[in-house]
C-alpha cells in the first residue's frame, strides 16, 4: 500500500480545524477518488459535477465544502472544511513530512573531488555531479542525475531521475524537477550565412528561484547572453518549452506544451494554459490568463 498510516475522521478534522457529520471513530489507511473509494478511504469533493458520487461511493471519509448541503442519506462520514481540495492537500503533505526519506551517497555515483555537499542528502547511482557543484542541506538526488559544473542547487530540493542540469545554472531552496527536465540546454541561435546556418553560442545560464516546480521532459534553454529566470513559486506542467533568456514572474502556472519563445516575459500570478505558443520577445503582463490552443 502506498500508505500505510491510519488517521480517524477525529484526528483528521482536528487537524484540519473541520466539522465532523457522522461516525468519528471511522478509520482510514489510504486515498481515493471519490468514484473509486473503498472502505478504508478517504475521498474529497470539490468539483459539483462529482456530486452525484457521494451517495454512491464507497469511501469511508469524504471531504466536503463547508457550504455542501446533501440531498438524500450519505453512507460516509463527512468532514466540513472551508475548502475540500486544499484540505486534501493538507493531508497529502502530512503524508509526506512522515514518509522516511533516502539519505546517503550511492557508491555508483560520481561526485568531483571539488563539489559541496550539504547535510542529510541522498544521492542515488549513476548521478554524475562535475566540478565546483554545491548541493544545499536535505536535498534528494535520485540516479541517472547529470548536475554539471558550477551548478548551485539550494536546501530542500528533490531532483528526480534522469534530470539534466547544464553547467552554472542555479537551483533555489523547496524546488522540484522532475524526470527528463533538462536545464540550461544551448538556446536556439542561428545566424543565418550564404552557406548555411552559423551557430552562435550560448554563454548564459538559468535561474530558477525557491519554490518552483518543473514537470517531466520540460527544457528551460540557458540565456544566449545573460540569464533565463523562472520566478518564484512558479509551476510548470511536463513538456513546456521554455527559450533561451525568457523571464517568468513569480507564482505563474505553465500547462502542458506551452511553447515560449527566447526573451519573451509573463508577468507574474499569469496563467498560461496547455498548447499556447507564445513567439519571441512578447510581453504578457501580471496576472494574465492565457487560454489554451492560442
């Protein structure tokens, strides 16, 4: 089982500050959409098209707004909070905290003679840190990790398999990349000659700030000159494209292939949502909705 803890409704209300509508004693072990909840599970409902759901699922404990009011007889204990999706979320975080963590170096990986390791960190086989690297304090590292020379990688930062961060990026505090995401690839510059293209090099880096997360296979280019940033607590989905000197605010959201094109900015709070193509040098201010498709 992906968890093992068992919570009762009382406790989980009582750390989520909510009111408790039936049995307090009911104990759950494990999660459940609430379609595909089993006794044992707690579910949630947020979203008034899955209302029907209630009266039909199996789950124990259903989360609920705090201003749901039912229709008929529910057979689940309900928890009243004032919002069922980040209680969940709550919740899943407590999970987390109590999961033990990896710690230690793998004797298959291998880490320059010049690199700086923090405290508490976990670093799995076949990860390649180059020289000068610094890694922050309770880091995780899993294998097949390419960390390249001068890459300076904050506190608390969890790095799925098969990442690959280019020399001299940098990598904040609580950040997390996950599998295939290549940071601080050569940007595509080209100049264009009588006999063909002439590559120009890529001489910049990537900056992402604290609290950032990146989805699988995403690519965030390296400036030409100069940096590409990914503001603070912004999330990007799996496979965005982000070009060489692009500047993203702080706390914006990036959906599924989303194209950015190099020395474009989104200012922050935007939303950008799935299959936007945004060409070069564009401006996109705070607190922008981009709609999908565009």
């Amino acid at each position: 089982k992906e968890y093992i803890m068992t919570f009762s409704a009382k406790q989980i209300a009582d750390h989520l500050h909510g009111e408790i509508i039936g049995n307090p004693d009911v104990q759950v072990h494990s999660f459940a959409k609430i379609e595909e909840g089993k006794p044992g599970t707690i579910t949630f409902l947020s979203n008034p098209k899955y209302t029907h759901y209630i009266y039909e699922t199996q789950a124990d404990i259903v989360l609920v707004n705090s201003d749901f009011g039912t229709e008929k007889p529910i057979k689940a204990t309900m928890i009243k909070v004032s919002n069922a999706y980040s209680a969940l979320a709550s919740l899943l975080e407590l999970i987390e905290m109590n999961t033990p963590k990896k710690t230690g170096i793998d004797v298959q990986s291998a880490i320059a003679s010049s690199a700086q390791l923090g405290k508490n960190i976990y670093i799995g086989a076949f990860t390649v840190v180059e020289e000068n690297a610094e890694i922050g304090d309770n880091c995780q590292i899993y294998p097949q990790v390419y960390i390249g020379g001068n890459v300076k990688i904050g506190k608390n930062t969890l790095i799925h398999s098969g990442v690959k961060i280019y020399r001299d990026c940098i990598i904040g505090d609580n950040c997390i990349l996950h599998s295939g995401a290549v940071i601080g690839a050569e940007g595509f510059g080209f100049s264009r000659e009588k006999d063909g293209y002439r590559k120009i090099p890529q001489t910049g880096n990537v900056i992402i700030e604290n609290d950032v997360e990146i989805g699988a296979n995403t690519c965030i280019d390296r400036g030409t000159m100069g940096v590409t940033i990914i503001g603070k607590g912004t999330k990007i989905d799996n496979l965005v494209q982000v070009g060489h000197n692009v500047r993203i605010g702080e706390n914006c959201i990036v959906v599924a292939q989303t194209g950015i094109g190099g020395s474009s900015e989104i200012g922050e709070e935007s939303v950008i949502a799935g299959q936007v193509g945004i060409r070069d040098h564009v401006k996109i201010g705070p607190g922008s909705t981009v709609a999908g498709l565009t």
